[in-house]
C-alpha cells in the first residue's frame, strides 16, 4: 500500500498466478512452508534480510533471465556492483515464452518488470554480450554467477531434422509459424500449453504423451485449468505412446504393442529442456580463482521457483567466508549407497544441504516405494542409479568418476531410527583409503557396520573387480568388500 501511495508501482512485485510456491507448495507436505515464486524470501523473512555489503564486490551474472535478473537485482539492492551480460537484444529469458502461452501474460509482463526495475537500480546490463572464458580472464571479477540457462531438449527420434520439425520455443517465440494439423510431442507444461498456443491459431492438434496422463508435472489447481482448456479446444491428447519416428506428413507411434500414425503438417518437439554447457566458463573461473556459482536452469531445467530461490540465495550469501570457500573449489562427487535406508537418508540429506560442494550419486534398489521417497529429494545435485549391490557392472558405473564412496551398511535399530544423526556422527570418522581407477582417485568411507543378512553377504561376495586397470593400486569394491565382511 506504501508503494501505491508513493506511486512507485515499478517496484511492486505483483503475483502471476502460477501456485509454485503458495497452493502447490501448500499442498505437498513435503515442503517445509509456503513461498513465493518471484519473492523467495516469504516464509523465511528474518534469514532472507538484505545485509548491506562490508565491501563492495564486482560479480559478473552471465544471463539476462529471470534468475540472472534476480540475482543482480538482490546484488544492487546490498551496495554490490554486478554486471549483467545478456548475449541475446533482449532481456527475459525463457520466463517471456511462458507468458506468450494462453492465459500467462503476466508472466512476461513480472519478467520485464525485473529488467526495468534493474535498469532503475543502476546495474550494469550489457545486452548482445556473451561471457567467455576470455572475459573471466580479463575482468577476473570477484564472482561468477552462471545463469545462462536451458536450451530445449531434441530426442535422437528418426527424422527430426525434417523440415516439418521445430520445437515448443520457436513457436512459443513466433520464429516458427505452424498451421494445419499438429501433433505435439510431450505432454508436460510446455507441451500442454504449446498445443493450446497452436489450437488458438486454427490448428488441429495432437498430444503424443509416454505417460499415462498429459500435465503431470503440474501442480493440481493449474493442471485442472490447463485440462479444462485442452479438452475445450478440442485437443487430441494420447498417452502412453512412444513415438518412434517422424516422416514427411506423419508421426509414427507406439502404444501398448500397437503402432498408431498420426497424418501432421508440423510435429512440436516439446519434452522438456536441457541445462546449456557452462564447463569453459567454470574452468576459466578456476584458473582465475574466481568464485564460481551455477543457478535457475544453467544448473538443471526445473521450474522458475528453483531458479529465483537460488540466484537470490547466491546474492545474499556469496560473500560470506564460507560460502565462497566452498564456491572456489570444483565440486567432488560422492557414491552414496544404501541412500533409502535410514542412516542412508541421513547422509543424503546432509550432503545436499552442501550442494555448493557436492554432488551425490545415490544406489536405490528400484521399487514403487523408494521413487516415491527419491522423489521428494530430486535436485541437480542428485544422481540416481537404480540397482543393487550384487551387479557388478552398476557399481563400476558408480565408482568411476567418484570422489568419495559412502558404503553405508545396515544400522541394528532401534539406534539408527531413533538417532540417525548421532549414529551418523559416531561412524563416518572410519579410515579413508584410495583407490585409483582411470586415473580418478576415490576415497572410501564404510559408515555405520551391523548387521547383514546372509543372502546380502552371498551378493556383496559374489562382486568381481578383476576388470578394473590398476588393481594393484587399490580398489575400491575389493576394499568396500573386505572391510563389510571382516
């Protein structure tokens, strides 16, 4: 109300309707308290106080999307001075494609509100400027915050490079006109709504989906509009089909053994997106001993509630000793095995809370119950390896490239249930020894030793490492096996 007496009704930051982070996030019992997409700060207001800067810090953001915006936003509200490069005319990002979908202009319209508000604040925006590594070299700022984003994802289907083909943001953005019959290819968020954007325009359209519905990826109150409005436009959805090829005037598909095929004048790939390659500019912030920090898409494709929530994290808090300790050295990866268990999960959380550090490459043996507890728990940060022990292959697939190796055996209860922490703290001080395999050292950790059925010590035992190419210089499976059985 203050800033609509003052007049300032720039700096209002208005709601676009989207229910991340208050209805859905309310809705899932999973989350901890209800936010909000465009102020991450809501629910956590005392931890989230603007601190002014001790020293002002030059911090170059590469991208000029919404987190990007975000970012140097929160940065020039503290006294920093960051510098925002944009390699496109244009600011915004993917977060303007969303609002040209029907019924989200508010969208656009809270993104281009950001980007005027930065321009009010003074920050350095730089449009038609990509960041190199050679521009690390010779500005060596005191951080690097890569907010380049997503690029969309194309599948290795036959026929993809048609003349047919184009993707959900070339028609989002209007660099792709589509008429006639269209089938679209992905039924999540983009899909959805780029079918609606073609049926707005006259077309008759198809949704070929692998799962079992259209918009799962959708929080209820917004799938239940898109739905709504899908069916009302006479949209074609059909699901749990696999599309297998693209051809001149059609799409082939398969479903349940079938094969369907679907005469089209335009197929829409829209599966989803794919962080853009941000290793040169990591490597170039290494070399130069800049801090180095990866946000919003850049880091994984998620939603926009991810990307605001860190870029506005990383501005409050890389200027902090530790953070930025952390933001120098290159992340290590850790195997984590018997991540469902209750010590497991424990380890597992305690690691991606220090996700500025580490990545985790979790072992789960695969069932309905353990994707749903996985589930809860995806992040960027978070590999999981569905499988067991006893396949050798898998666990040679962990191990190589991993830092660390986190055995985690079985707990006897009810220690481990009712002080996973402490029972934690109590075992992880065991030995490290080195492994060295393709040149990649791998430290192991056997955490939390007790009881193992037998069948379990058949599996552990039956384990052959006779293919890794330096055994004599240790091996991390035939260490992780005698120390279990000892």
């Amino acid at each position: 109300m203050n800033k609509v007496k003052a007049g300032k009704l720039d700096e209002i930051t208005y709601c676009v309707g989207c229910d991340q982070g208050c209805y859905d996030g309310f809705e899932n019992m999973d989350v901890p308290h209800v936010t909000c997409l465009l102020n991450p700060a809501v629910g956590r207001e005392k931890e989230c106080e603007l601190v002014p800067a001790k020293k002002a810090e030059t911090v170059l953001i590469a991208g000029g999307g919404i987190a990007g915006l975000k970012a140097a936003i929160t940065l020039k509200k503290r006294g920093h001075n960051p510098i925002l490069m944009e390699a496109e005319s244009s600011l915004g990002g993917q977060f303007v494609l969303a609002g040209r979908a029907p019924r989200k202009k508010e969208m656009e319209d809270a993104v281009l509100l950001m980007a005027k508000q930065a321009e009010n604040l003074g920050v350095d925006i730089r449009q038609n400027t990509r960041v190199t590594a050679d521009t690390i070299k010779e500005m060596k700022p005191h951080t690097f915050i890569n907010a380049i984003g997503a690029a969309p994802l194309i599948p290795d289907i036959p026929g993809k490079e048609l003349g047919c083909v184009v993707n959900s943001h070339e028609v989002l953005a209007g660099t792709k006109e589509i008429s006639g019959n269209v089938v679209v290819i992905g039924g999540g968020l983009v899909g959805t709504e780029t079918a609606e954007f073609a049926a707005a325009k006259g077309c008759r359209v198809t949704i070929v989906e692998m799962l079992p519905q259209i918009a799962s990826d959708l929080g209820s109150v917004r799938k239940t509009c898109v739905l709504e409005n899908v069916y009302a436009a006479g949209i074609t959805p059909v699901c749990e089909a696999t599309v297998k090829e693209i051809q001149d005037g059609k799409v082939i598909a398969e479903k349940g053994g079938e094969t369907l095929v679907f005469d089209c004048d335009y197929a829409v790939l829209a599966i989803g997106a794919k962080a853009r390659c941000g290793k040169e500019l990591e490597e170039a912030c290494r070399k130069a001993g800049v801090a180095y920090f990866c946000v919003g898409d850049a880091w994984g494709a998620r939603r926009a509630l991810n990307a605001v929530r860190e870029a506005f994290d990383v501005a409050l808090t890389f200027d902090r000793e530790d953070v930025r300790k952390d933001a120098l050295k290159p992340k290590k990866r850790v195997f984590l095995t018997g991540a469902s268990g209750t010590m497991g999960l424990e380890t597992l959380k305690q690691l991606l809370a220090r996700s500025s550090r580490f990545n985790v490459r979790a072992l789960v043996r695969d069932s309905e119950k353990n994707r749903t507890l996985m589930k809860k728990y995806a992040c960027p940060a978070l590999e999981i390896v569905w499988g067991d022990m006893a396949d050798y292959e898998t666990i040679l697939k962990c191990v190589t490239g991993s830092d660390y190796v986190l055995h985690i055996g079985a707990m006897v209860s009810p220690m481990a249930d009712d002080f996973p922490k402490e029972t934690l703290y109590a075992n992880i001080g065991l030995r490290p020894v080195s492994a060295l395999h393709d040149g990649i050292d791998a430290h192991v950790k056997l955490i939390a030793l007790g009881a193992l059925p037998a069948d379990r010590r058949v599996n552990i035992r039956d384990v052959r490492c006779q293919t890794f190419s330096a055994p004599e210089r240790g091996d991390a499976l035939q260490i992780v096996k005698r120390q279990l059985l000892q």
